[in-house]
C-alpha cells in the first residue's frame, strides 16, 4: 500500500507540474515586450540549464563530504524553504480609501 501510494503521490507532482510550468511560462511571456521575448527565453534557458548544474555539483559535493541520506535531507529542507524567498507585499491600503463616501458633498 506505501508504494502505491508514493506512485499516486508523485504522478500527482509531476501532472501538476507539467500543467503549471507551460502556463506561467505564458503568463510570464505575455507580461514582457515582445521585443524581447527572444532574449528572455535565452536567459530562462541558460539560467535554468547552469543552476540544474551547480545544484547537481553543490549536492553531489555535500554527500561526498556527509553522507547521500544527509546531503538529500538537508536538500528536502532547503526545498521546503524555498517559499520564504518569495516577494511578499506588506502594503495596506490608505485610510482614506476605507472611509466612508458621503455622497452629498461629492467626493475629495
């Protein structure tokens, strides 16, 4: 029942996956100058090709230097972290948008 369950799990990830990544990369691409598209995707393409590499050499260097079961739980943590280096926005609105409008004097 474990590895049937592992198999549901990670068809699940990898469905999701390769539905989200082909979607955001439109979305991505319709938010950027068409005139620039082709250099984008030239720096996409590289930049993901050279960080697969130097995380690849990073871990391979940590289970070397620990042990494999070390360096794939600490990668599984930093994993898990990842959300924390997203942009996060901590604005409010102003005051003055969330007071009420009097109609009658018309607004400011």
């Amino acid at each position: 029942m474990g590895l049937i369950t592992v198999v549901l799990i990670e068809l699940g990830l990898i469905t999701c996956a390769s539905i989200y990544n082909p979607v955001f990369a439109a979305y991505r691409l319709n938010a950027i100058d068409p005139t620039r598209r082709a250099r984008v995707l030239s720096a996409w393409s590289i930049g993901t090709s050279l960080s697969i590499a130097a995380i690849t050499v990073l871990g391979g260097v940590l289970a070397e230097l620990t042990t494999a079961r070390t360096a794939i739980g600490l990668a599984g943590v930093l994993l898990l972290a990842t959300p924390l280096l997203l942009p996060r926005r901590f604005s409010t609105p102003p005051a003055a948008e969330n007071e009420p409008v009097d109609l009658a004097k018309g607004s400011v």
